[in-house]
C-alpha cells in the first residue's frame, strides 16, 4: 500500500529541469523585464502634469516606440515566466533545511523574496495582458497600482540575481547537458524533448507572443496579430478608443453654439468652430500611440495651440488645462505641459485627413501633440486654461 504523503522535490525527475535551463530562460525574462520597467516608468512620468524629469516633445514617435516595446516585451514575458516556474516549481517541495536556526532562517528569507518577486510578477503580467486587450476586471486604478507592484517586482528581481549570481554564472558557462546541473540530482530519464529542443520551444513561444501584439505599431505585422486588439480600422483610418456616444458628447459637440474658451488668469477669448477655421491653419504627421499599446498615425490639420495662448498673451512656458465636452470620466480634464503647449507640432486640430474630423475622433477639435500618450490626446475640446 502506498503512504499518502507530501510529494518531495525528487519526485520530480525530468532530466530537462536544470539550473542551464533555467539560467538561459532567467536571462531573457530579465532583460523583458528590465524593458518592461523602464518603458514603464517612460509612460507613468508621461502621464504625470509635473514628471521629475521632463518629458521631450521629440522625436514625435517616442512614446509610440517605447510603449511599443512595453506591451511587447510584457507579452514575450509570459511563456518565459511560465517555463522558468516549470524549471524549478519542484523546489517549492524541498525539505526545509533541519538543525540548524540560522540556515533556516535563511531558507525562510530566500523563499519569502522569491514568493514576493512571483506574486508581483504574475501581477504586473496578467493585469497589464488585461489592459492591451482593453479588458479591466478589477475596480483599482489600473496604472498606479501597476506602477506600484513594478517597484516590487523590479525590486525583488535585482535581489533575486544578486542572491543567484554565482548559481547563474556557473548555469550559462556549463553545458547546457551538463548533468551536474539537474534539479533534482536524483532523476529518471524522461526521453523525448530535449533540453535544446525545450529551449527552442520556449523562443518560438515567446516569437509568437512578439508576433501577436506587434501588429499594434507595425502595421504590416497586422494581419498576424490576434492579440492587437485596434486593427488598424476606423473612421478616417485611425482607430477610435472611446467614442462619443460612450463618452456622452454626442450633443454638445453637435451644438451649432458650441464655441471653445481660451482662458490666462482675467482674459478670456470664445471661438467657434468658423473662427478656429478662420484662423492660421498648420498640417502635421503625428501618432496617436494609446497606453493599451496600438498606435496609428494620421495627418492632422489645426490651429496651433501655441498661437491660440497668444490670443490671451499667455507667457510662453506655461502649462495649459485642456477640458474636453465630456461631462464625466478620467481623461475629461488633462493637462499639457509647457513644452508641449509651445512646441509648434501641437494643434487643436480641427482636421484629419483632409476631412472634419469624424465626431468619435474628436469634433469639433482636440488636442494632438508629439511624443505624448494617446490617453492624453483629449478630443471634444471646450476650453484651454493657461494655468498661473
Ligand atoms: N475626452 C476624451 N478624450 C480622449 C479619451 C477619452 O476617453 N475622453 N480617450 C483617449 C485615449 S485613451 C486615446 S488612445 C485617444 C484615442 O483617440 P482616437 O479615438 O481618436 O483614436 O483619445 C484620447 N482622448
Ligand atoms: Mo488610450
């Protein structure tokens, strides 16, 4: 009769778990992370009305590249998270070191970080593969709770390695079928896939993953990525994020009154959509490049926004509330900050294509701006206020 007991780590024997194995899928997890977290902090400080450091308004297409490479790498992270936790999940069985207090306590502290780097780990990766497929299941605010559990993660990584260092190190020099480094040193032969044959797999996984979310900036990788979830198709041929009826502007932004108010301290200027259309008109190439990691570029015409703050005789250099028709929601007030506000490729664009903008892409005007996120590219736009 078999004993009902816990399992041990040497029950499991497949000879493809080995510290070469997990070593060469680590590293490439690391830099997706390491990519992950710096394009990461790029678009929180985009985000912010005062960044500490500040944001440039070139080359227009930063942040269409970067957050490009944020929801890419993220993606690629996932099969390589989910083969190197295959690669050693057995530990999480081993005996806990007997005798000695103080090597327990060690082994009690070296399985508390690693808990803490897989817990913020599958966090940062499944709420941000929710976010790119435009799905938010859950009632937090999605980038500060995000922003925050990437510190952790980042945090217990650089621990992580620095606790791994000479394990890692002696991993990617050895063999790949060194069989000094099987995990656990007691196993069968599993015949079948070989660790090589193990490794490509986990690269073709991870090309799969880079394939399917691509399409979302380059777009003649559309047709094979299921997982861009703005196909590129839309009015005008920019993809709509929120559309006026889900913003509940469909009203005011047809209102034949409608006029835009250009505000600095006691001045005020209100213009309808003829007087916008009657002034200066500049044509410009820009992105939009959302969060969610889609971007299409378009040809936008308006007013720069830097001519309507000198109606006012706004200072240059100051920092501008953009306030969108929108009666409610997140994005209805934003700010764009002085460099943006002066630099001559930000409009209020009145135009896209050739046509009056299509109403889910903004009419009467919005803002379009170099370099910036698409959540802040604040469409159905009522009022700029230079702030003081
Ligand atoms: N007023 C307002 N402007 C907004 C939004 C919004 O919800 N409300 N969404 C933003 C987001 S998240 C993006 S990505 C862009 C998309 O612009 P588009 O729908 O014209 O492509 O608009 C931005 N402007
Ligand atoms: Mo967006």
């Amino acid at each position: 009769m078999t004993r009902l007991r816990a399992p041990d780590k040497a029950d499991f024997g497949s000879r493809l778990r080995s510290a070469a194995v997990t070593a060469r899928v680590g590293m490439w997890l690391g830099i997706c992370f390491g990519i992950c977290f710096v394009t990461g902090l790029v678009s929180h400080w985009s985000q912010l009305p005062q960044p500490p450091i500040p944001v440039p308004t070139s080359p227009s297409w930063g942040y269409t590249l970067t957050q490009g490479l944020h929801v890419v790498t993220g993606t690629a992270a996932i099969p390589l998270l989910l083969v190197k936790l295959w690669s050693v999940y057995p530990k999480l069985f081993a005996r806990p070191p007997m005798g000695s207090a103080r090597r327990l306590a060690v082994h009690g502290a070296e399985r508390l970080s690693i808990g803490v780097l897989v817990a913020a780990a599958i966090f940062e990766l499944a709420t941000g593969l929710a976010n790119a497929s435009q799905w938010y299941p859950w009632s937090f605010s999605f980038r500060s709770t995000h922003y925050a559990v990437a510190w952790v993660a980042i945090g217990a990584l650089v621990v992580h390695v620095a606790v791994k260092l000479p394990t890692i190190r002696q991993a990617l020099d050895a063999d790949l079928e060194d069989g000094g480094l099987d995990r656990p040193s007691v196993g069968a032969s599993t015949g079948g896939l070989s660790r090589r044959g193990l490794l490509r797999a986990t690269w073709a996984a991870a090309g799969v993953a880079v394939l399917a979310t691509a399409g979302n900036t380059v777009g003649w990788l559309r047709d094979v990525s299921v997982l861009a979830v703005r196909s590129g198709e839309g009015p005008q041929g920019v993809p709509i994020n929120k559309s006026a009826i889900a913003a509940r502007v469909t009203d005011t932004a047809l209102d034949l009154t409608y006029r835009l108010t250009v505000a600095y301290g006691g001045r005020e200027v209100s213009l309808s959509r003829d007087e916008l259309a009657g002034m200066e008109q500049a044509t410009e190439e820009l992105p939009i490049a959302c969060v969610e990691g889609w971007s299409a570029s378009g040809s936008w015409r308006g007013v720069r926004v830097r001519d309507l703050l000198a109606l006012v005789e706004a200072p240059d250099g100051s920092d501008v509330e953009v306030t969108s028709l929108q009666p409610s929601g997140p994005y209805r007030v934003t700010t764009l900050p002085a460099n943006f506000a002066s630099d001559p490729r930000s409009l209020l664009a009145l135009q896209l294509g050739g046509e009056p903008l299509a109403i889910d892409h903004g009419y009467p005007c919005r803002i379009i701006a170099p370099n910036r996120p698409g959540v802040l590219q604040t469409k159905w736009v009522s009022r700029l206020e230079v702030l003081p």
